[in-house]
C-alpha cells in the first residue's frame, strides 16, 4: 500500500480517536458529576447529552464547511473545538458552563463524522477503501479503550476533583491531531468538485498512486470531473432531496438509525451503571467497562480484516446475528435474575458492533453518494446517527428509573431483528467499487 495514502488516512482518521475519547471519557465522571451539582434526573440527562446536541448540530452542517472551506482545513477546525472543549470542561464551575463547554466539543464530533470518513474515501484506492476508511471507526474504539483506561486510572489515583482531570487529559490528543493536520493534501475530488481545479487535483493524485501513467491519472482527472459535472454547471441539474438520490439517502439513513437503535451509545455511556445493576461494586463495574473497550477494538481489528473480502452487507448480518442473541440472553439475564451472564452478554454484545455495525456504518454512508453530493449525504447520515445517540442518552436515566433493564434490553433486541430484515431484503454490496462507478451501480447515473 501507498505509504503516503496509508499515513494521511491515519491522520484524518485521529478525528475518530478524538470522537471516542470525548464520547465515553464522561461515562467515568457522570456520577461525580450529578453529585456535585445535586442534579435530577432530567438536569443530568441534559448534563450528559450536551454534548450530543452539539454533536447533532456538527453533523447538520459539517458537511457546509467540508464542502466550502475544503476537507483538510476542516479537521483543522474540529481539532481546536476538542481542544477548546476539553480544557474548559475540566474547569468548569457549574452545570451551565460545563454543557457549554462538553457541546463545543460535541460540535466538534460531528463536524468529524463527516469530514474524516469523506476525506479518506476520496483519497483511498476501491479495493482498500473498506479497510482505510475503517481506520476512523479503529479509532474510535481506540479512543473509547484509552479513555475507559484513563477513567480508571485517574479514578484509582485520585479522590478529589478526579472528574477535572479525566475531561482536561483529552487537551494532549487534540494538539497532537491538529499538528498532523497541518500535513494532509487536500482532497483530489474536492479540488475538482469545489475548486475546477483540475491541475492540483492531479498533482495529489500523483502522490496518491505513483505507479500511475500519466494517461490514467488524466482519465482519472476527467472521470472524476465528469461525475462532479452537475455540481461544476451554472445550474446544477439535481438536487440533494430529489428520486435520483432516494436510494443513497434510505442507506444513509437506516444504517445510522439501526446504529443507534441497537443501544450501543447508551451501553457506552452509563457501562458502569449497568453494571452495578447487575450487582456489581463500582470499581468492579469501572473495570468491566475497560473490557469493553478492549473487546471493542478486537473485534474492531476484525471487521477490518473483513470489510473489503466479505464485503459491508455481509458484516452487517453477521453483527445482526450477535446483537440479536446477545440482546436477548441479555434481557432474559436481567428478568431471570442470573446477572453472572451479562458481562458476557454486554462483551459479546460490543463484539457484535465492533465488528459489523461499528466497522461499516461511516464507510457505507461516505461510498454511496455522489461526488457532488457527498458531503451532505455524510452529513444526512451523521446527523441521523446523533440525534438519535441525544435522545437516547438523554432519556436513558428517566428510562432506567421507570423501566425494568430486561425490558430496555428486550428492546433494542427487536430493533436489531428489524435491522437484519432490511440488510437482507434492501441493501446492496458496494465493496471494491470506485466512487464513480457506484453511482452507476446504485441507478443515480
């Protein structure tokens, strides 16, 4: 593989790191939190979803500056909202400050599901682009490991204001991403799409795959430029909510719902309350929630290896499988009360993601759109992904406090039965297809 192709997607996908740290890192300092500022229940569902909401708000217009400003100065841009985020909610002094503060950092999350999975689509080969573009989901789980570790590190070493240096320890990261920023290229198809710069498009293709003649890198130049041909006339002749797109938008779509509506992100969350529901002491359950991150990246590790010779729809069923069985025996655990069974239950779960829902849900949505369009349809299907990641974690304390865990459980069971069905009877395989062909291959040209 091009080294140059391998270090840039590496890179940009450090966004995802970012995004898994700052997401789980609060899960260590939720109680600590509703404790010191005496919260309810609602006051601490809106604590912990800050933010989300700015990570809804990121994905609605992350895919404006990605398009306007250019793929490269925008992760630019996210690495300073963490680091902004990260510093001002370790020193935040009441509730009010702190949801600022985590939304800023949310915002930033957003914007980075659209930027970085776009990003390295555009820059990776077909027959690589599962594995590179899952680079941003490894890390994620990555980041999820780290900050699961340094919770229970920080928590373990420290009794007083151990929840400050659990948020501010993500200022380190940050800074090191921005810097790596500053080295990217900009993206060929974004030069070409957004810029009619057909001559620096080339220059970066060159450096993209230097055993190419220049012969194919100009009938690259023009295929590319051919695709983006509505977006480069005065008028462009096709809207992003029009029938020609019904199919890219449906994917987008249902792929981030089901994400969600598996409960991934509120296992994630609150991992050691659940587990102290399953009559586990808090250190034990703060323990338990880094095996989930190690179980996390694994099976992440796996779906990797999977992704580009099985293909995304398959991973998807697999996962389906997991979730159902591990969901259910899960629910069942709960209502029977043999809690020995739901660590197994929670690591087969994550499992189950890792390596179907979690290996393939930024790469789909980032292949399947058109060049001119793919910006706002990462950005349809990242907003869809959090608004639903909000309201799940902002309801969830209400949930918990009025529901039985087996009956939350019984439900996400369901939702992933619902999910198997679509991928069975709905979703096309777009593995080892280039950006332009699929277009061809999904009816929108």
């Amino acid at each position: 593989m091009n080294q140059r192709v391998f270090f840039w997607s590496l890179t940009s996908s450090l966004a995802g790191f970012l995004f898994g740290f700052d997401t789980v890192v609060i899960s260590g300092a939720e109680k600590s939190i509703q404790s010191l500022w005496e919260l309810g229940d609602l006051q601490h569902g809106l604590a912990m979803s800050a933010a989300l909401w700015g990570t809804v708000l990121g994905s609605l217009v992350g895919g404006w500056p990605t398009d306007r400003f250019g793929r490269k100065t925008t992760l630019l841009w996210i690495g300073i909202l963490y680091l902004v985020s990260a510093v001002w909610s370790g020193m935040a002094t009441d509730v009010f400050s702190f949801m600022i503060a985590r939304f800023i950092g949310g915002v930033g999350v957003g914007i980075s599901t659209v930027a970085a999975p776009l990003y390295i689509s555009e820059i990776a080969p077909p027959e690589r682009r599962g594995r590179l573009t899952g680079l941003f989901q490894f890390n994620i789980v990555f980041g999820i490991l780290i900050a699961f570790a340094s919770n229970y590190v920080i928590g373990s070493a420290m009794q007083e204001n151990a929840w400050r240096w659990m948020l501010v320890v993500e200022a380190i990261p940050a800074l090191v991403f921005t810097a790596m920023c500053l080295q990217l290229p900009s993206s060929p198809r974004w030069l070409i799409a957004f810029q009619n710069n057909g001559e620096a498009a080339a220059e970066v293709l060159r450096q993209l795959r230097p055993d190419a003649s220049e012969d194919e890198v100009q009938g690259l130049v023009n295929e590319i430029a051919e695709s983006a041909g509505d977006r480069l006339s005065e008028t462009p002749s096709t809207p992003f909510w029009s029938r020609r797109l019904m199919t890219p938008i449906s994917i987008a779509f249902l792929v981030a719902f089901f994400n969600q509506l598996s409960g991934i992100n509120a296992i994630l969350y609150f991992s050691p309350r659940i587990f102290e529901l399953a009559e586990m002491g808090e250190q034990t359950a703060l323990l338990q929630s880094i095996g989930i991150g190690v179980t996390n990246l694994i099976f992440t590790f796996v779906g990797l290896y999977l992704i580009d010779r099985l293909g995304r729809r398959t991973l998807l069923l697999i996962g389906s499988a997991g979730y159902i069985m591990s969901l259910g025996i899960c629910s069942y655990a709960f209502q029977s009360e043999t809690f020995s069974i739901v660590p197994i239950c929670i690591f087969a779960f994550i499992a189950a993601h890792a390596m179907g829902q979690g290996a393939v849900i930024w790469v789909l949505i980032s292949e399947v759109f058109p060049n001119s369009h793919r910006a706002a349809g990462q950005s349809l299907g990242s907003f869809t992904h959090w608004i639903f990641a909000a309201l799940l974690t902002l309801v969830f304390p209400s949930v918990v406090a009025a529901f039985s865990p087996a009956i939350i459980f019984g439900f996400f069971c369901l939702m992933m039965v619902l999910q198997a069905l679509w991928v069975t009877c709905l979703l096309p395989e777009t593995k080892g297809v280039s950006l332009e062909q699929m277009e061809r291959q999904l009816g929108i040209r």
